[in-house]
C-alpha cells in the first residue's frame, strides 16, 4: 500500500516560503516521504478548478493524499474534499475559512484589484500588512519584507486572478459534514483576516475535527508560530492511521 502524499497548498499570491519551516520539519520526522507544494492556485481560475487540477495533477490516479493548506490553500483543499471525500486521507486547515466573502470583504477586493492592474501594488500591500500579522509583530521589519518579497514575486497578474477567484467562491459551510476524515485546523487567536470563529464552527461541523487557536498569532502563523503549528502537525499525522 502506497502511502499518501503530504501535499501542501499555500495561500493568495504565496510559494513555497510560506512553509519554509513546516517543510523542513516534515522532511526531518519522514524522511522519504512524499511531501509537495502544489501550485494549483496558479492552474485554475475558480477554486473548484483549483481542487479539480490538484485531484488530478498532484494526487497519483486513485491514491489519496493528506492535505495542508493556508488561507486560501485551505479553501482550495477543502473544496477538494468536497468533490472526492474518498481521496483524502487527512486534512489540515491553518488559518482557513468555509465561508464566502462578505459584502464588504468583496469592495475591499474589487478595489484592490484595480490598484494592482495600474501599478500601485506595493503601496496596497504596505497599507494592508498590519492586518497579515498579530500586532505584537505589526512593525517587524524582516518579517514585513519576507512578506512583500514573496507576494511581490506572485506578479500584479497572479494577485488579481487569485482575489477574483476568491470573489466567486461559495459557501461551504452546507458541505463539511461530509468531510469525514481526520482534520486539524490551527489559527491564530489575533487573525483578523479568517478569524477563530470560523476555524471553530468548521470543528464542530466536520465529523473527525479539532481546532486549536495559538495565542499571539495573527493570520501567517505558519510564520508567527512556527514551532507551534510544527509541533501540531506533527502529533496530529503521528497518529493519523494513513501514516505511521
């Protein structure tokens, strides 16, 4: 029996760095495992796409996969399990939402969008970082520029198709009792972007969840919290029944 891959979906306009830590953590406690970032939010321009070229290009035909993803790699993976529950053997939620877009949510978008199509990137993202991070870590230089660099390397392109395909998404909250397998979903107790309370109603909807708020942590807690959402990580797989 092959064993599921680790297949890690990072959030909007984010790369690999985004799991720099969870990557080098995955490697050192199975060495030999699959482990992969997917790049399916740059295949598709709708998350039910997304899932759909993920299911198709990073899982193996017929296999199953254990899924990580943040933020919007987190709607995206929960989209998958919704178009096929059979194929995921775990699912990891870190800092995700089940719910669509709010009206004002989608304004805020929309406007970006039109700043980001003449130019004016950089000066949005600058303007919206406090709202990335706890405010403990609101003004830390290096992790402030670790941010703009990595979403800055997305190009003004991948920031627009990626917002609108979050404008379109629907609702998935009717779909997580169905999800049936084992799934963990860590967010920071300060993430003003997908707040606890949706990582908590997500819990209490899917049949096999947990859900732990970090304290001191703002939305890229992957960053923020690495050690703590490692640690999670790591006793939540270990006793996963797909991965020994």
């Amino acid at each position: 029996m092959v064993a599921p891959a680790l297949v890690l979906l990072p959030g909007l306009a984010c790369d690999a760095e985004l799991f720099a830590d969870q990557l080098h953590a995955l490697a050192t406690d199975w060495p030999g495992r699959d482990i992969r970032v997917s790049r399916a939010l740059e295949q598709a321009d709708t998350l039910p796409g997304m899932a759909r070229w993920l299911l198709d290009h990073d899982l193996e035909r017929g296999a199953s996969a254990i899924l990580i993803g943040a933020s919007m790699g987190g709607m995206v993976a929960l989209e998958a399990a919704r178009q096929a529950p059979q194929r995921l053997a775990g699912l990891a939620l870190l800092g995700s939402s089940a719910r669509a877009d709010t009206a004002e949510v989608l304004a805020l978008r929309a406007a970006a969008c039109e700043e980001f199509a003449v130019g004016r990137t950089r000066a949005v993202l600058e303007a919206n970082l406090a709202f990335a991070f706890h405010p403990e870590r609101a003004n830390d230089a290096s992790l402030r520029q670790r941010y703009l660099d990595m979403i800055l390397r997305a190009g003004d392109a991948r920031l627009i198709a990626q917002n609108r395909a979050l404008m379109a998404r629907q609702d998935l909250r009717p779909a997580l009792q169905a999800i049936a397998c084992p799934a963990l979903l860590l967010v920071g107790d300060a993430d003003a972007l997908t707040p606890p309370e949706h990582s908590q109603e997500m819990a209490e909807t899917m049949p096999q969840a947990h859900c732990r708020v970090l304290t001191r942590c703002g939305h890229m807690l992957t960053w923020e919290a690495a050690h703590e959402v490692n640690q999670a990580l790591r006793c939540w797989l270990q006793n996963l029944p797909a991965l020994p």
